[in-house]
C-alpha cells in the first residue's frame, strides 16, 4: 500500500497571506491527524477528522482549520499568516476508532510538508 | 492528563554499543505508548507500539521497549547500535481519551553514533 502523501513538500509564503495543505491518507484509513512540528515547541496536535467530522481540535488558533472529504483526504488551511507558523506540519493516518483489531488505531505518518513564512 | 518525559535530548553512542532511549509517561487512563523515529528531512515513522498485550515488545530494526507500569517507564533499546541509526526518535502516549484519538509527544531524543 501507497503510504501517506502531503503536497507540496516545501512551501514560502510571506505574512498575512494564506495557504492551504493536502494530505492523502493511506487507502482504506478514515482517519486524518495533524500535527505542528517546531523546535521551540516540539510536535503539536492540531485536530482530527473522521468521516469528514471533526473530532478533536488541539490548541491553536482559530486562523487554523482543516476539512476532510468523502474520500478521507484531508486539507489544512491556516490564513493570516504568521511568522511563528513556520514549522513542519505532519499528517497522520488510521483506520478510525475501533476498527483496528488491537484498539490503537495506531497513527502513520507522511513526509510532512515545510512552510517558510517571511 | 496525559504527558510524556524523555530524559535525554541527545544521546551519544559507539556503534555495536547498547542504545538506551528513556521515556516515562503519565496517564489517568491505561495507556498506548509508542516510539517514532525522524530521519533528517522526513516524516515520523512507527518503530514499535505497546498495546497491553505483552510488556515486551519487539520493533523494527532491531529495536524493543519494555513496558513499566510501577516505574510509568517505556524504555527503548537496541542491543548494538549501527550507524543508520542516527536520528531523532520520540515517544508518544494515546489514552484515546473520550474516544479521541490524539498523540501526546516528548521533547524528542537525538541519536549519534560514532564510529
């Protein structure tokens, strides 16, 4: 199986501009995470969607949101660009609660995409 | 609440030496514990995860952790050390809380291995 794809790998954008990241989760995964990584602040949580819900939303501002289509591939947007957004941000996929058959809907990750605000 | 401690943000070893990564968690709820690992420039891969069925748990490239319930401890070692295992390695902790599933990570610990 494909693992987890996030496009595009790299991206610059300038303060106040907004942008918006894709990420494919593994086939048959309804789950989609997200997570900021920083070296000040380490790995993030961010939110996750299940079959296209929003499940649980992590400490961050409103300026950050996410959707999830049918097809489980998940976009984030954060608008009004800062420049402590800049960070690598991870998308993790799973099966969704409880169908994994050791209950840990365990999280697999993509490569991460790298956003440089200026 | 549900933390995660590694003692350690760099860690220094010979290769063919024991690798030792220290991790102690706190959860109010049993929890799942994992290791990732970062290599340069990518994302987080899964080495191994403990699910309650056994304190023991063997990972990938060689890599085991030992579940301490008394000690709240998910060690990860590694019996020799090679150098491709230079990177950055993190444990996490998952109670699925409230049915949420959501990573709880350390600081994270950086591996180098010397010749």
């Amino acid at each position: 199986k494909a693992g987890v794809t996030q496009t595009p790998r790299y991206l610059i954008k300038t303060r106040g501009q907004q942008v918006t990241l894709s990420c494919s989760p593994i086939s048959g995964h309804r789950s989609v995470s997200w997570y900021q990584q920083t070296p000040g602040q380490g790995l993030q949580f961010l939110f996750e969607y299940f079959s296209e819900t929003q499940r649980n939303k992590g400490n961050f501002p409103g300026r950050f949101s996410g959707r999830q289509f049918s097809n489980s591939r998940s976009e984030m947007n954060v608008s009004t660009l800062e420049l402590g957004d800049s960070a690598l941000y991870l998308c993790a996929s799973s099966l969704g609660p409880g169908l994994a058959g050791d209950s840990t809907d365990t999280q697999y990750f993509g490569p991460g995409t790298r956003l440089t605000v200026l | 609440a549900q933390s995660v401690t590694q003692l350690g943000s760099h860690v220094s070893v010979s290769e063919g030496a024991l690798v030792l990564l220290r991790c102690n968690y706190s959860s109010s709820v049993p929890p799942y514990l994992f290791w990732y690992v970062q290599y340069p420039n990518q994302g987080l891969q899964l080495l191994l995860k403990y699910t309650s069925a056994a304190t023991l748990v063997k990972g990938i490239n060689g890599f085991e952790a030992e579940f301490k319930k008394s000690e709240t401890s998910f060690h990860l070692t590694k019996p020799s050390a090679h150098m491709s295992d230079a990177a950055e390695y993190f444990c996490a902790v998952s109670g699925l809380l409230g049915g949420y599933n959501k990573l709880i990570f350390g600081a994270g610990t950086r591996l180098a291995v010397h010749p």
